[in-house]
C-alpha cells in the first residue's frame, strides 16, 4: 500500500507541474513505483514535461467514465520502467470528475505503486478539489513572490480545514543573488508567514526551460542545480535527512561568501 | 405566513428573544424581522433584545444593517447579537480545525458571551468587556473570524485575512491581515498586537490604513485606538505617545 502526495500551490505558474514531473522522476530513479496523475482536467501539462504526449490513448476521464481499465490507460515513461503516467483529459473540464470518483481512483493506484503524486490545477475550486480529495499528504509549492506566498497560505488553510495536518512547503525560483542584494523576499521571510515545515528549496535554472521543451526532467541532467534540488526533496519526502543545498556560494561564488563573512 | 417561520421571538424576563433559522438567507431574514417589527411591534417590550444567528457568519455590513433596522422600528434597545452555534463558525469558514472545538475558548477564562450554553445566556445577557473568545491557532488568508465582545488570537493574522470583532481584537502573534475592532460602533475598542503590521485597522467607523511606505518594523507590542477621530498607534506599555504611525488615516465613512 502506497501514499499519495497532491502537489498544489494556489497561484498558477509557480512550478506545480515542473515540480511533479521532477519529483516523480528523482523518486522512480531511486527504485520506487511511482504513478503520476495530472489532475489538471482541461489543461494537460505533465504529459508534456515528461515528453509522453505522443503515446496517450485514454486519459483519466476515460478511467472514470468506464470506458477503459486504469492500467490501459497508465503510460510508462520512456526512461524509466517504473514510472508511469496518468494524462488529464484535454477535451473535458473540472466538472468531469468528482471528489469521490478521485477517491477511488487514487485508492486502487495506491494498491500497486508506493508512491501516488497528484499534480494539482490552479485556483481553490472544484479541480483542487478534486485533486486533493485522494491524498494522504499535500506539497505547497510557492515563489519567492508576495502573491503567491498569499496563495500558498490560502491553500494551507483550505488543507488544514480538511484535515491536511502537516502540509510541507517547496520554495521554487529563488535567486540567491537578489536574495542577498533584499531584492527578493528570503526563505525565512516566507516560513515566518506560512509556519509549515520546508521539504525543499529550488533555485532558479535555465535548465528548466530546456528541459521542459525538451520534455526531458532536469533531474536527469546532472548538471542542473534546480535537478539536484529535486533529488534532495525526494530523499526527503523518502524520509532521508538530506543537508539543504548552499545555494548562495553555488551562486555567488567567492564574492557571495566574502559577502556573508563580512554581513552584507 | 413562510416569511415568519424563519424568525422565531421568544420573550424573555426583560426583554425578547429573536432565533434566525439557519437555511433562511440573511435578505429574507432581515424581511421576515422588518416584517414581525412592524406587525408585533407591542410584543418587544423591555430594554434587552438578543438576535441568536446560530451559526450564520454575519459580515459587517449585514450586522450594521440589522443594528439599523432594529433602531428605526424600535428605538434604542440594547442589543446583542450572538452566535448560538458559535464552533460551527471557524469551521464553516474554513478556520476550525475540526472537530476540536476546544480550541475557542480557553479552560482558564470566563466562557465566552457566544460559547455560554443557551439557557443561561437567555436569563442572563453577558455583556462585558473582560469577556473575550480566545483562538489558538493562525489565521490564513482568505479566512474570517467573527465575534460578538472581544477576541484574543493566540497565532498569526496573516495578510488577506480578517478578523472582526464587536469589542477588541488582541493578537498574541503578528497582525498582517485586517482587522475591525467595535464592529458595531463603539469608538473606544482597541487592536493589540505583538507585531502589528497589518494592511488595514477598522475601529468603529474610523478606517486607518498602512502607509503606501512600510517604517521600520517596531519589535514591541503596539496598541492601535481612536484618538481625535483618528485611528493612532502606540507602544503598549509606554506612555510616550508616537505620532500616528498612519499618516494616511483618516476618519472613514460610516459603514452603513
């Protein structure tokens, strides 16, 4: 018997998506079965990210509506045997599937993988509804942005009414520079607001950009800084007490750290 | 006569009694009041009047509207609105933290006037300013907390979130969100907090809000009340008062 994790943020373009797909990917390379569901009815993403979009023949509707079998509808990523995908449908919305139908969908993933992530759609109505009704436990993804630490904290008070007791936060697209210049808001600006416990902090990366066109997850290329991070969110989310990642001197290099010797 | 099923009027030893039933909308219940007002208007006798909303979450605008109605068909009456079914409120709202309902009120105060058991609330109307509902825990954005007398948050107010309250607000935590202290008029209501950084302070009529430039962050416990008409803050253990830490504050229109 799996748990199932929703991936969910409030605000949209906060790294939702790119964050399932990651984190999927990070966990499967560690040897867990991991199902991916795009909850995202309407607007179907992670099959893109994951670069799955050409092998789709029933979608979660399809699931729900009987006109498949779950496992005919389940894809299996091109790189990894042990991860495997649940599209949205795209021609469909929200309205097309209940809370109680996710239920019941999420229940019978949880019987034959270990770990069931839940990408969830923007915004607080039906769609996170949805997403949220089969999870165990809930991801906040937010940005270093006044806007969406507001979301964030909407959403955790929406989780909390449900029952979500101990929802752990992903800080996404910080950039340690402005960071250090107080251009950006820092983490502990944003723990101080949202008080939840930090799984994880990602730093802006152009490798994001690529590899979402390419359809190919940064964890996959060792060289990307915002792929490292992922590793180190799914060894947490494992259980694994894994050393945050310094982003500033990954950055900043040697001024960055003169910069802090001296507490500017 | 459907109109009347949705208020019931109970009299009590001096004063009445009026019950709001639950699925009723707060237009049609205003209706039915106006309506039960103007037709039994002799059965309202005695200075108290208690208007139990059970557990309907009446905004400002709606409890000013209700104190209106009730001043033009009765004259002055002293008036309470009360919360009959006051754990349901945090979570209906989204605030409770389910089925804990512990978490309003503390076992070291007085019971709160919303939290009393019906039967003695209506021989004994609680007014009085040592009473207070107290809240353990933070209030997210989008989030409201209302209360009839004052309300003691131990937690956060976080921005996008309200809380409105007939008496004080005291917020054991940081002050970020909104806050609306004498909801119901009374001028001399205050809002405390560790940290009070909030958008936006509501006392009575008056609306004080955050100047468009942040100053620096005071560390101390701060106190906001009327002074002159104008929303002011202070350090709450200090006598030295600071000028008006919201230059912008200005006397707001009267809601309602």
């Amino acid at each position: 018997m799996g748990k199932s994790i929703v991936i969910t943020s409030g605000k949209g373009g906060v790294g939702k998506t790119t964050t399932t797909a990651n984190l999927g990917m990070a966990l499967a390379q560690r040897g867990a079965r991991v199902a991916l569901v795009d909850a995202d009815i309407g607007l179907r993403n992670l099959d893109v990210l994951l670069g799955l979009e050409n092998r789709i023949v029933y979608d979660l509707v399809d699931v729900v509506e009987g006109f498949c079998r779950l496992r005919q509808a389940l894809i299996r990523d091109k790189r990894c045997e042990n991860l495997f995908l649940l599209p949205a449908a795209q021609t469909r919305d929200k309205t097309a599937v209940s809370p109680d139908q996710m239920r019941a969908l999420v229940a019978e993933l949880k019987e034959s993988f270990d770990v069931v992530l839940i990408d969830s759609p923007a915004g607080i109505e039906q769609g996170f509804q949805n997403a949220v009704a089969g999870a165990d436990e809930a991801v906040v993804v937010t940005t270093p942005e006044v806007s969406a630490v507001r979301d964030a904290d909407r959403i955790i008070g929406l989780l909390e009414a449900q029952e979500f007791h101990a929802p752990r936060l992903v800080i996404n697209r910080i950039r340690p520079a402005m960071v250090s210049r107080g251009d950006m808001m820092d983490i502990n600006d944003i723990l101080e607001i949202l008080a939840i416990d930090l799984v994880g902090v990602v730093p802006e990366d152009e490798h994001i950009v690529v590899s979402t066109n390419r359809g190919e997850p940064a964890v996959l290329q060792n060289s990307s800084l915002a792929g490292r991070a992922y590793r180190n969110i799914a060894a947490r989310l494992m259980g694994e007490d894994v050393p945050f990642l310094d982003l500033q001197s990954a950055n900043g290099g040697l001024l960055g750290r003169l910069r802090r010797i001296f507490g500017g | 006569m459907q109109a009347q099923t949705c208020v019931r009027r109970h009299p009590l030893r001096d004063g009445t009694l009026v019950e709001f039933d639950a699925a009723a909308s707060f237009d049609e219940l205003l209706a039915a009041l106006a309506r039960l007002l103007d037709e039994e208007a002799h059965a309202f006798a005695g200075p108290n009047l208690i208007i139990d909303v059970g557990s309907r979450v009446l905004g400002t605008d709606q409890l000013l509207d209700l104190e209106a109605l009730i001043r033009r068909e009765l004259g002055p009456r002293v008036l309470q609105i009360v919360n009959g079914e006051a754990d349901d409120i945090l979570r209906e709202d989204g605030a409770g933290d389910g089925g804990a309902p512990a978490s309003l009120r503390d076992g070291g105060f007085p019971p709160a006037a919303p939290a009393e058991p019906a039967a003695g609330r209506r021989d004994r109307p609680a007014v009085g300013r040592s009473e207070a509902v107290i809240l353990r825990r933070t209030v997210r954005s989008g989030q409201r907390v209302t209360c009839d007398g004052s309300i003691v948050i131990i937690g956060d107010v976080n921005p996008g979130a309200e809380v409105i309250a007939t008496g004080d607000v005291v917020v054991l935590g940081s002050l970020r969100g909104m806050a609306h202290a004498g909801a119901r008029g009374r001028i001399d209501a205050q809002v405390i907090a560790l940290r009070l950084e909030p958008v936006q302070i509501r006392i009575g009529p008056c609306i004080g809000r955050r100047p468009d430039q942040p100053p620096g962050r005071s560390l101390r416990p701060e106190v906001a009340r009327v002074l002159d008409g104008t929303i002011v803050v202070e350090p709450l253990a200090g006598r030295r008062r600071r000028p008006a830490r919201e230059p912008g504050s200005d006397r707001g229109e009267p809601i309602g």
